[in-house]
C-alpha cells in the first residue's frame, strides 16, 4: 500500500513539474555572434561595447554613424582585441593583480580622485568596477605585446627618411629644408604598468 501511496506522489509530482516548465516563461539562452580562436564573443558583450562606443562619440560631440555600421565596426575591433590578448597570453604575458592595483590607483590619483571616488565616477558613467578592471589589464597587455612584438621591429633608417624627403621635394618642386628630431623615452624590457605611465606622461 505504500508503495503505490510512493508511486502515486512521485507520478503527481512529475505532471506538476511538466505543467510548470509548460507553462513558464521562455529562456533567452545567450547568443554567440563570433568565434576567435577557442574563444567567443556574445551578443551581450557586443551591446555593451555599442553603448560605451556610442557614450563616447556622444561625449566627444561626434556625429554617431548609423546602428549596423557601428555594430560591424565594433565587432571587428572586439574580435582584433581577443587575437592580440590570445598572442599574448600564449607568449606568456601576463598582468598580476598587484600590478593591475597600482596601475588603478596612478588613474585615480591622475584625475585627484580617492578609490571610492573613483568607483563612483565610474558607476555614474554606466561603468561596473569589476569590467573597467578587465579592460585595464587587458590594455596593459596589449601594450606590453605591441612593445614586445611591433615597437622593437619598426626601424627606419637614415638613408629612409633622406629618401623620403628627397621624394618630397620633387614633388613640391621647391628647396625647403627640414631639421628633424627624434626623442626617445626608454622604458626597462619588462617595465611596469607605473613606468609605461611616466614614459606616456612625459611623452
């Protein structure tokens, strides 16, 4: 008797789940729009970078172009930033926490802002602490790996630059002269985030 009690409470239980599921509310499952590498890009992430894309040509009182050509230019710039930070994890660089720390508080005291401050400010941008951290350190990243991999290889020589100006001339059809001058801030092969922010600062 108790058994079929059991099996009876138990066949209940399963229709009552089925009406339920039948009956809730549909799931949005989050939708990929692009795959780099072993790596994804999601919708939600794409309409987050439309928003601080679109706040900033607002703020910087530039004309928005329309929805799908922003959209295609962000993607592109999303899936660029994922190959860079995917090169640079395999190569090996990374940013530790402490770093990442240092390299908040030198913004932060840049714009004479506490932490708290700056937190806020950032909340009051529309802009979560916890990402503008990722962005932080990715941006960090990617600037040791352009100083690793671009920087070191881009030379131009003497014999470049008076090919180039001879060009010029002829082109101008005139004799102007040029003195150039070339200054340059050196920063240690595995600098910080602190000394890569004094040699841009003094830039």
């Amino acid at each position: 008797m108790k058994l079929n009690r059991l099996i009876n409470l138990l066949t209940l239980l399963g229709l009552v789940t089925a009406f339920s599921m039948a009956n809730a509310a549909p799931i949005q499952i989050e939708r990929i729009v692009a795959v780099v590498n072993e790596d994804i890009i999601l919708a939600s992430e794409l309409e987050r970078e439309l928003d601080l894309a679109s706040a900033r040509l607002r703020q910087s009182r530039m004309q928005t172009p329309p929805r799908d050509l922003l959209e295609k230019q962000v993607l592109e710039h999303l899936i660029i930033k994922r190959l860079q930070l995917d090169r640079a994890a395999k190569s090996g660089i990374r940013i530790d926490d402490q770093q990442l720390n240092q390299t908040i508080r030198s913004i932060a005291q840049r714009n004479q802002m506490s932490m708290s401050q700056f937190r806020q400010a950032l909340t009051q941008e529309g802009l979560e602490f916890r990402q503008f951290r990722e962005n932080i350190r990715n941006d960090i990243v990617m600037s040791q790996m352009r100083k690793r991999y671009v920087d070191s290889q881009v030379k131009i020589s003497e014999d470049e630059v008076d090919l180039y100006l001879k060009n010029l001339d002829q082109n101008l059809g005139d004799t102007r002269q040029y003195q150039l001058a070339h200054i340059l801030i050196a920063t240690p092969e595995a600098a910080s985030p602190e000394q890569i922010a004094s040699a841009r600062g003094k830039a």
